[in-house]
C-alpha cells in the first residue's frame, strides 16, 4: 500500500492510496459472499448458485460496488498508521478501480488548524462575588415549612400572609365580563411572591363574597420587538384561610432539615452553608465562562465549516436523548437546532484553541493519570480498574482530563478582579 499525505490548506488534508490488486483480495471475497445471499439464478435456490457463475454474470458490478466500502475501510487503517486526526466526517473525492489490477482513491478531511495563540495570560476577568442574605435563609426557611402550615378559616384578608380561594372573571376594556373565560375556586396564596402584587395588595380588607379589579400585564419578545399585552379581570372571594406557621419544635426542625439539624439556629447555619456553597461554586463558573470567551474573542478565527456542522449534530442529539430520558414529548427539532448553532460555532473555535494551547504550553494526559483516575473511580463502582483504564482510553476520556488542565493552566496564569454581584447587576440595568 503506498500512502501520501498532502497538506490542501491550514484545516484541510487528504490521502491518497495505492492499492494493488492482492492487497484487497479478502475485502473483495467477502463482497461477493455477501452478494451472493440475495442472488437469484435460475436452476439454484435463492443464496446458492455458484461463485464461479455468480463472478463471471456479476463479477464486475460486485467489485466496483465493493471498491468505495473497501477504501473506506483502508483510509481508516491509514488513520491510524499515519497519526491522522480527522475532524469531521471525510469526503471521497477520487476513486479509481481496476478489477484484477488496483484501486486507487483520495480522500479529504478536515483537521484543527495551527493557530498563533495571543492573549491568553495576564487577562484580568470580573468573578462576581455573590452575598448570602438573611432573606435568602428566610424565604428557604418558608419554603420547606410550607407543608407543615395549617389553614384557619378567617373572615377577612388582614394581611399577606392569608390564602384565599376565589372565582376569576376576565373583562374587556369595557369592564364586561368575556364569556367563556372564567375560573372557578382559584386557591391564591398570598404569601407566594410568585402571585400578581395587584391580586395581595386588593385583596387586602376584603370578605368573603366581596370582589377586587386586578390586571395581569403580558410582555414577550417577537424577535427584537417586545409586545406587551394587559389583561383585566375580577375576582370574587369564596373562602379565606389564615396561614398558621408550624411551631418550630426539634421534630420538625429534624424533618425538613433530613436529620442534619435540631434547633433553628443550626438549620439556619445549615442553610446559609448551602447558599454559600451554590455562590461560589456559581461564581466560579462564571469566572471561568468569561475567561474562556475572552481568550476566544482574542484568538477569533473562522472554525472548518465541517467540524462545526459535527459539533452541531452532537449537540442535537444530546438534546434528543435528554428530551427521551425524561419523557418530553413533541420536542421541536428546528428550534432545538437554532438555538444551538451560535453554541456550536463557539465549542468548535474553544476545542482548536484549547488543542493548540495545549500543544504551545506542553500540557498533556499521561496514562498514570487515567490509571489513577481508574483506581478512584474502581473502589466506587465496583469495576476492576483495568476495566475502566481501557474504557477511559477508548472513550477519549484523556481530552476531558486535557481540557480540565488547560482550564487549570489560564485559572493560574490570570488575573481575578472580583465584583460585588449585586451592584454589577445594578450597572448592567442601568445602562
């Protein structure tokens, strides 16, 4: 087999090979054992005539049927052999079959470019530092109490802190009631912040019976353009309840905090843990997210079309999966593939820096990294750990691993300005 490896542009190569006839042999016997199960000739039952007949009625169009399954199979082999790295799925340009003498082809594919990385140490990147608040622990602390409160028929709404079931009549811009659009008995907590403040504050003084004007305002997106909508409706009280919190007694302290607290002051403490653990972690995402947008934005360059059209179908797919995992039915292919394509275009940009940076910066995968890697992850599942390090080979688990220590690398070779989350929200709003 003679093999050449011709360099077309920065992100495209292709092979060409030279076969001779004796070399392909076995793939062009098996071709016919596989034709000849679904050849009929008469005189033989279906599967059973003769190779030699079958070779000489068939024995052309077999073989130059088989010679595009055959070079597919052996650029594969030269993948391999040459240390070749194809990005995206590769093209069959020329192809060039005699029977009983060659086969000759080329193949292109796409491969990750070298890039001149710039500008990606010494960057200062906001991290945006989030503040635990008492309201935080407050409004958690309700939350989880939620279930245990009990309800006291009550005469009048007081206050917020009330639940309210009421009969709901939207109007036109006339105040006439709309037919056909009324609800019946709506339970309204009060003390949800999710419901329309116009709803709390109206039917604040108000008994049984007695009705309240609200409006519910609609704002969406077409496109750019924002559309607002505003609803009216009455509502009429059927029912009040007064909301009575649970006594916080060590028992239901140990309910809601699944036996990891006793006293409030515990839980609380248990609680304002947590929120500081979800913040830093979230700021931590964001600190990198924005660094590695930084270093794209200073390495911009134009992906292989391919490569991205490849990551763009991943994306897809996994969404698909997730979609069928979780039993989520009518999922809208086109709008799933829409919103990935900006994505997409980014993760391919992101994959070749990241390769490159890598290479420029000497950061590699040993594999004492997947065997220790192998070892850990054996004493959890239960798998022999030669078992994983083989998974962990085929499965390119190293470029995970890669990706992590290049992350890693630009963590420690940059520079954190930190910010008040809150007060960078504000500025953002305010612009």
């Amino acid at each position: 087999m003679e093999i050449k490896v011709n360099q077309i542009s920065d992100n495209m190569q292709e092979v060409e090979v030279n076969l001779d006839y004796d070399e392909i042999t076995t793939e062009i016997d098996e071709a016919y054992q596989e034709e000849r199960k679904s050849i009929e000739i008469d005189g033989f039952r279906k599967g059973k005539a003769p190779m030699t007949m079958i070779k000489k009625l068939y024995g052309e169009a077999i073989e130059y049927k088989a010679s595009e399954k055959i070079a597919t199979k052996k650029f594969w082999e030269v993948v391999d052999k040459e240390n070749l790295k194809p990005i995206s799925t590769p093209q069959l340009v020329d192809i060039d079959f005699v029977k009983g003498s060659k086969l000759f082809f080329k193949i292109q594919f796409e491969i990750k470019p070298k890039l001149e990385l710039k500008n990606y140490t010494n960057l200062e990147i906001e991290k945006p530092v989030f503040k635990v608040k008492e309201d935080d622990i407050e409004k958690e602390l309700a939350y989880l109490l939620k279930p245990h409160v009990k309800y006291e028929v009550a005469e009048s709404v007081d206050d917020k802190y009330y639940r309210i079931t009421a009969n709901l009549q939207k109007l036109d811009e006339n105040g006439i009631a709309v037919i056909g659009e009324r609800s019946e008995n709506m339970v309204i907590d009060l003390s949800d912040e999710k419901v329309n403040e116009q709803i709390v504050e109206n039917a604040n003084g108000k008994k049984v019976n007695e009705k309240f004007p609200f409006t519910f305002v609609d704002e969406h997106y077409h496109g750019e353009e924002l559309h607002r909508e505003e609803f009216r409706y009455e509502a009429e009280i059927t029912k009040i309840e007064k909301i009575v919190q649970p006594e916080l007694s060590e028992e239901i302290i140990k309910k809601i905090s699944g036996n990891k607290a006793s006293t409030i002051d515990e839980f609380k403490e248990m609680l304002r843990k947590n929120f500081s653990d979800y913040y830093i972690k979230q700021s931590e995402e964001i600190f990198t997210n924005s660094l590695l947008n930084e270093i794209v934005k200073n390495n911009d360059f134009t992906p292989p079309a391919g490569y991205v059209k490849t990551v763009h179908k991943r994306f897809i797919e996994l969404e698909k999966e997730n979609a069928k995992r979780y039993k989520m039915p009518n999922v809208d292919e086109n709008a799933i593939a829409e919103y990935y394509k900006p994505r997409a275009e980014w993760n391919a940009k992101w994959q070749i820096i990241l390769e490159n940076l890598a290479e420029k910066e000497n950061i590699i995968v040993e594999d004492s990294e997947l065997e220790v890697l192998a070892n850990q992850e054996a004493e959890k599942t239960g798998i022999s750990a030669q078992k994983l390090f083989k998974y962990y080979k085929d499965s390119n688990r190293g470029d995970v691993l890669l990706e992590d220590k290049v992350i890693e690398f630009l963590k420690k070779n940059n520079k954190v300005k930190e910010v008040d989350a809150e007060e960078k929200l504000k500025e953002k709003k305010g612009k």
